[in-house]
C-alpha cells in the first residue's frame, strides 16, 4: 500500500505525497562549549544549504541536555536525538526541544515506559521514529526481513493503543538485500512514512554503492519518505551523496548538477583542480542549475552548450557559456569568480 502518513517534525512534514527528506547524524560528541556550539550551528547551516533537511544527535547522557537544547532552538532544520536503554532520556531530549526521537521500543524495556515516552512525545507534537536494526531485534524463528516487519508492525499498534500516530519507522540491514525486502515488506503492509537506509555500510565508496543500489530501487518503488546515505566519513559528504540520488531519481529538482571531465591525457586544462577549488561553494547552492567544467575542445565546447552554465578550459583560456552561448573569455585566475558571479545571475 502506499503511504497514507503525513507526519510533523518541526518545520518540515513529511510522509504521504510529498519529496524524500535528506537526514544525516552529527558525527561526535555534543560539544558543551558556547563557541564550539555556535561553530556546530554555522555547520549546521552549511549543510542545509547543501540539502539536508533533518540532522540526529546521539543522546547519551543527561549532561547533554544543555547543549541539545541550545541546538534545537537555534538549528536552522529539525532536530533529532537518538536515545537507547533509559525512556528517561527520551523524556529529557523531548522536554529539550526535540522535534523528533528515534528509539527502538525493544530495548527501552517495560511497556509502561514506552507508554510515558509516547505520552510526553504527544504533549509537546514530537514525532518518533521506531528504528530497528538487523543487529538487534526480538529473538523469533521468521526470516530476519518478516521478523524487522512484523516487530515494527507491533510496535506501531502499541503507539496507535496509546492514540500516538506521529510515527515514521525504519528497517535497516548493513545487508543491503535484506534492507530491500524488509522495506518493501513493510511497505506492502503499512502506510507509515519510512526512513530508509543501509546501516554501517562502509567508507565512501562501498557506502554510496550499496546505498544507492538499494536506496535507489526502494524510492524508484515510491517507498521512502526520509534517507540516510551512512557513510564511516564526512557528514557532508553524506549530504551531498543524498541530495544527488533524489536528483537523479527526478525527486529532488533543488540544486547544481555538476558535470565534468574524469582524468584525462587530452585536457589542457587542470579541471580536476578547478572543481575541488569550487565544489563547496557550488554545493551550498539552492538553484536548480546544471553546471559543466570542462577541460579541453575535444567535447568542452558541445557540453558546454547543453549545460546551464559552463567554463571550457584550452590552455591558460577559459571561456565561460551561459545557455549555450559563450559570453565571456577569463584567465585561469579569474574562472572562479566568473563562474559564480554567472551562477549568481541565472534564474
Ligand atoms: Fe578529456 Fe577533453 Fe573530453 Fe574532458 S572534454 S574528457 S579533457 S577529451
């Protein structure tokens, strides 16, 4: 069945009819420290500015309280704590600010607790993600993808006794085959909104592959109101690689397509380095662009004139196109700034 949910986190509703939501999880400790924390919130911005629309933070301990609750109300996106073991946890992060718990009603033990937590979630309209991970659930002789849906199917008839339907679920697996059917399984059952992901999935290369592999079948199927691309790496770089899979599924329009050349023995012009010394800034940037950075005449020019706006290197000349029409002839030094002052102009 598809998803008849809308749910409310914060600023952002997610769920029945509308785009996939990016999330990523912040990668350290809480800081406790004012200008540690207000550097976290100008990333925290930065990173919105990429795409990212939800971010998590571990929740471990009620020493956190001070510093969560600062980043709830200064974050520019919604705010998620992510609680395990102790319900008293959740009911401090909710009482902090969160606009959204994730636990995993296993392992938070009587059921009167999760019933406290529920109750707290409903009085102050936080959302909660039941998330369950291959790694840890009831013990059960069903195949693992039947035993993930069936666990979170019970889980979500408790919160509905409870009169609580603020609920997204996620079903993760480091197997990537396995997230794939517990996620189409549940699906097929539920119309809760889901967060999909492949937990523990590797560094960069091997995460991204077999993210993409699975995340990309799963929301080609319209299943899958939030993401994660889990990355052992750069949150950023788990940004970037979630904003880039909607985009190329048609989910997400917001945002530069970059095109540019691989390493090559023709380029007469170092293209590699030109777009490490401007990708940042390209990617903090909301236009529904498409940019090319080419590195010699051989397909320089023919991609420059399908792109939005693109820079063909041929020796120490850059040449700068705008709707396929070259405007501009600039020296190396200057192709940056030209190329930002024409993305700033676009419409
Ligand atoms: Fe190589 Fe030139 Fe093609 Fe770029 S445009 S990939 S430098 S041949």
């Amino acid at each position: 069945m598809s998803v008849d949910k809308q749910v409310r986190v914060g600023t952002k509703l997610l769920g029945a009819g509308l785009p996939p939501l990016v999330q990523t999880m912040y990668d350290n400790p809480m800081p406790r420290d004012k200008e540690q924390l207000d550097e976290l919130i100008r990333r925290i911005g930065s990173l919105n500015a990429m795409g990212c629309d939800l971010i998590r933070f571990s929740y471990p301990s009620f020493e956190d309280r001070e510093s969560f609750s600062y980043i709830c109300s200064h974050s520019p996106i919604p705010v998620v704590a992510d609680i395990h073991f102790d319900y008293k946890l959740a009911l401090d992060a909710i009482q902090a600010g969160a606009h959204k718990i994730r636990i995993n009603p296993g392992n938070i033990g009587a059921r009167w607790k999760v019933d406290e937590v529920l109750a707290a979630a409903k009085d102050h309209n936080v959302a909660i993600r039941i998330g369950l991970n291959s790694g840890s659930l009831p013990k059960g002789d069903d195949p693992p993808a039947k035993l993930m849906s069936d666990t979170a199917l019970t889980y979500l008839n408790w919160f509905e006794q409870a009169s609580f339907t603020n609920s997204v679920v996620s079903l993760k697996a480091s197997d990537e085959n396995l997230t794939i059917e517990a996620n189409r399984l549940f699906a097929s059952q539920s119309g809760y909104p889901l967060h999909l992901g492949v937990t523990e999935a590797g560094s960069v290369v091997s995460a991204v592959v077999r993210s993409t592999w699975a995340l990309g079948q799963l929301l080609s199927e319209g299943i899958g109101s939030t993401l994660r691309i889990s990355i052992t790496g750069e949150i950023e770089t788990e940004v970037q690689a979630g904003v880039e899979l909607l985009r190329t599924l048609g989910l997400r329009r917001k945002g530069i397509r970059i095109v540019s050349c691989p390493r090559c023995g023709r380029a007469s012009f170092d293209s590699q380095g030109f777009l490490a010394s401007v990708e940042q800034d390209l990617l903090g940037i909301n236009k529904d662009l498409t940019v090319a950075i080419m590195g010699c005449q051989v397909n320089g020019p023919g991609e420059a004139k399908s792109a939005d706006i693109a820079i063909t290197g041929i020796g120490n000349a850059i040449f700068l196109y705008v709707k396929g029409e070259l405007v501009r002839k600039v020296s190396v030094d200057e192709a940056k700034s030209a190329l930002l002052e024409a993305i700033e102009d676009a419409e």
